[in-house]
C-alpha cells in the first residue's frame, strides 16, 4: 500500500482493471484440435502488429494479455498507483491519459522494431500505459511512502520510498 489515499473512490481505475479483467476472461478457449488453451481467434484482430494492423489496435493492443501473470503485474501495479493518479487527475483525463498512453508506447514498439524489411512483431498487454501511470505517480506524489510485506525467514512489513520501489 502508498502512504497515501486517494480521497475519492477511484471509479476508473477499478474499471480499466474490470475490463482488462474482462477481455483477459474471455480471449482464452480450448483449442479442438490440440485440447489445450489457446486464443480466440478474434484476438488477433485487436492485438497490434506494426505496419499490418488497423489505428485502432494502437488502443486496444493494451487490454489484451500473453498470461497470468501478465495481467497479475500490470493490473497490481495499475491498482497501486493508478488510484492515486485517477484521484488527481479525475476519472474522465484518467482515462484518456490512459488510453493515449497505451497509444504513444504501441506507437514506440512500431518505431523501435525494425527496418522497412524486419517481420512484423506483434504486441499486447497494458505494460507501457501502466508504466505512464506510474511515471505520473512519480511526478504527482515524489515523497511517498510504499508498506511492502516481506517474508524470508520471517513475516514482516517495511517501508521504501516509491521512487526506489519503481527504479528496482
């Protein structure tokens, strides 16, 4: 947990994650052929393939995720940081602040990813919008406190400044 509450329920925040949540539900069946789990076929259509894909995959790309715990971290750390961000910025500049994050890191994947000849690589999960919300936490809230719980050799709490748990 932060040091800080947010003074508002965070309603936007709680419904990123409950779409993300969503689609992640609904983007796995079984394979018939092999009786294992594998995507829909439509996931394909929204993942974002640079140079092949429509402009609106440069959004939906984020709400599409690889596995378990590829949603597990990126939804963690959008529900530890973007509570806070969503009460500052409010619900409606939350969210498009969202949305144009996850816009601007597709958009970064399909400039770094090769020549005019590279494969076309493509791309899911909300890693570059999460890692705006928390460069906004950075900028927002600089002196927090995180309460981190421990267990090694015994069960304990400490606290570690935001900016160190981010770097790290």
């Amino acid at each position: 947990r932060t040091s800080i509450q947010p003074r508002r329920t965070p309603y936007a925040n709680y419904v990123l994650i409950g779409v993300n949540i969503l689609v992640f539900l609904l983007q796995f069946g079984i394979d018939p052929r092999t009786g294992g789990v594998a995507y829909r076929p439509w996931v394909n259509e929204f993942m974002l393939t640079p140079r092949v894909s429509p402009w609106w995959t440069f959004v939906t790309y984020a709400f599409l995720h690889a596995d378990f715990w590829h949603i597990f971290f990126n939804l963690f750390i959008l529900y530890l940081f973007g509570k806070n961000v969503n009460d500052k910025l409010g619900h409606v500049a939350y969210t498009a602040f969202f949305l144009c994050s996850a816009a601007v890191s597709g958009f970064g994947h399909a400039l770094l990813q090769g020549g005019p000849t590279a494969l076309p690589i493509p791309v899911m999960g909300a890693s570059g919008a999460v890692a705006a919300v928390t460069g906004a936490y950075l900028v927002l809230f600089p002196q927090t406190l995180l309460t981190i719980v421990y267990w090694f050799f015994f069960i304990g709490t400490i606290e570690v400044p935001a900016l160190y748990f981010i770097l790290l």
